[in-house]
C-alpha cells in the first residue's frame, strides 16, 4: 500500500503522460487547461487505492481513475457555465477564458473520453465498470438538476438537499471506491460494502465542505469563506437554522437569503451568528460524525484483513478533520 500522497504523485504522472495537445486546439486546449488545473484529486486516488486494498495492482486502475477524473472534470466546467462562474481554484474558468460554446463542447468531449478510457478493459469488468459509470452519471446530472431547481425553491426540506447531495458529490465517491473493487475482482459483497463506505463518506465530505464554506479558517480554506452565504445557497446550515431558530431569526435570516449586496460582509456576520444562535453549525458537526460514523460501520461488512479496514477509517478521518 502507498501513502494517499504517493497515490496522487502516481495519477498525475500518469495524467501527464496522457495529455496530448492536438487538432482542432480549440477543442482539446480547454480539456489540457481544467484537468491540469489542480485540486485535491480525491477520486482517482480512491480508484487506485481500492484495488490495492482488494489486493490487485494500483496500476490496473489508472485508466479507470483517469476517466473518474476527467468525468469530474467535465462536470465541474458545465457546471460553471451553470454557475456563470468566472474563476476556478484560482483561474479563470474554461467558458471565461474561451467562450461558452467552447466550454460545452470541450466539456462533451471530455465526457465520451472518459468512456473511451474503460475500452482497456475487457469482459467483465469492462462491463461492470461502464454499468456503474453509466448509473453514476446520470444520478450525477440528477442531482445536480436538482441544485438548480432548489434555486428557485421555497419548500426545500433537509431530506431533499441530503439527496441532491448524495447524488450530485457522493456517488461519485462510493463509485471510484467500487471501480478499484471491480478491477481487483473481489467479491459482491465488498463490492457493495466499498461503494456504501464512500457513498456514506461523501455526504460526510460534501456537509464538512458546506461547514467549512462558512466556519472555515480563511488562511487554510482555499476558497472564499462564506461563499454559499453570498450565493443565498440553501445548505443543511440554513435548512437547519431555519427550522430550529426563532420565528423573528427565522424570517430574519430569509429576508437576508433574499438580498446581494455589494459589500456582503455584515449579511455574512449576521447569518452565522443565526447558525451558530438556532444550533445549526453544531447539528451539522453531528451530522457529519453521523455519515462518518455509518461510512465506518460499512467496513465491518467486508471480507478484508483489520489493517487495511484500518487504512480506510484513517483516511475517513483524516477527511472530516480537514481544513481545507
């Protein structure tokens, strides 16, 4: 087994070694520019783990994280021109810096090269793996259809954004954990397992990163603290709060839902002191040991030795407790 670090120097080598610029450039310039783009690489690592958990050869599975990868990817630059967003980590994003009919054929090309990816494998697994990209895709677009239409949206109900963000983070999470599982040909059941300890674990991840967009250190972060508070984003902290607070906090933090100032600093104060007042940040902390602590349960399903369970409920950990 390597380290989670080791894991990603190997992916982005062979990232490297995969990226090739050719014609039409400006078709393939933008894929080059979002897949070198950086982040946290925490899907294609997962792939690439699990098969060496399942004891198989990490590298059976990097054709697989590469397509997870630019999978992501892929969705991150149509979600931008959702968004509208102008940057990403820090750059500029791929419709800003081209233009928006580049972005989405760029985007498509991106979404047919991560099928083309599992054609290295054969039989059986290739088939498992393209069933469970198939699934894993669509529910991604699901969910992410479901963000847009929480948007426009009064009668969001908690229930509603943990399924949006199951399907939009989370799947995608438990489905790199089962492709290494697949590619290392273990039972079903670990299968099973495997997927359900990175499902579980990405609604953990996606409700820690919604705290963190609020509560987190700004040195560490990475992203503008407060950033959904500005976007009026319905996340568990405002469903939350505006369930638990008082009925003149409750309207108090809706009508601050409802404005964009400029200078969005006092709104961001304000609707903190609102979730930390009602007791939503802390029933988010307690949501997100919950996911945690279900993901870890998952492990004791699977037919694998204690020390690589160990290895997994590490590397949970060490997600919740991150900073950035």
């Amino acid at each position: 087994m390597l380290s989670v670090s080791q894991y990603r120097n190997v992916f982005l080598e062979y990232l490297d070694k995969k990226i090739i610029n050719k014609e039409p450039a400006n078709l393939y310039e933008p894929i080059t520019y979002i897949l070198q783009l950086g982040g946290k690489r925490l899907r294609p690592v997962l792939v690439l783990m699990s098969a060496d958990i399942f004891d198989s050869s990490y590298k059976k599975a990097l054709d697989a994280a590469l397509a997870i990868e630019v999978f992501h990817n892929f969705s991150l630059v149509h979600d931008d021109i959702m968004d509208d967003a102008p940057l990403r980590r820090g750059k500029q994003t791929v419709h800003e810096r081209w233009d928006i009919n580049t972005g989405i054929l760029s985007g498509d090309a991106m979404l047919i090269n991560a099928y083309q990816l599992f054609e290295n494998y054969e039989g059986e697994n290739f088939k498992e793996l393209a069933k469970l990209f198939t699934k894993t895709a669509i529910q991604v677009c699901e969910g992410q259809q479901y963000d847009i239409d929480f948007a426009g949206r009064e009668d969001v109900r908690i229930e509603d954004y943990l399924k949006m963000i199951e399907y939009k983070t989370a799947v995608l999470v438990g489905a790199s954990l089962q492709m290494g599982a697949i590619i290392a040909e273990t039972s079903s059941v670990n299968k099973q397992a495997i997927y359900e300890f990175g499902r579980l674990l990405g609604i953990a991840f996606q409700l820690q990163d919604d705290y963190l967009d609020a509560f987190g250190d700004p040195e560490t972060f990475g992203k503008q603290v407060g950033g959904d508070i500005i976007e009026n984003k319905k996340t568990f902290l405002y469903l939350t709060a505006i369930q638990k607070a008082a009925k003149g906090e409750a309207r108090q933090l809706e009508d601050l839902y409802s404005i964009q100032p400029e200078d969005a600093t006092g709104k961001i104060e304000s609707v903190k002191h609102i979730f930390e007042k009602s007791g939503a940040a802390l029933l988010t902390k307690e949501e997100i040991k919950k996911f945690t602590n279900q993901a870890f349960l998952s492990l004791d399903k699977m037919d694998l030795d204690e020390n690589k369970k160990k290895i997994l409920k590490n590397f949970g950990e060490a997600l919740m407790n991150r900073t950035v």
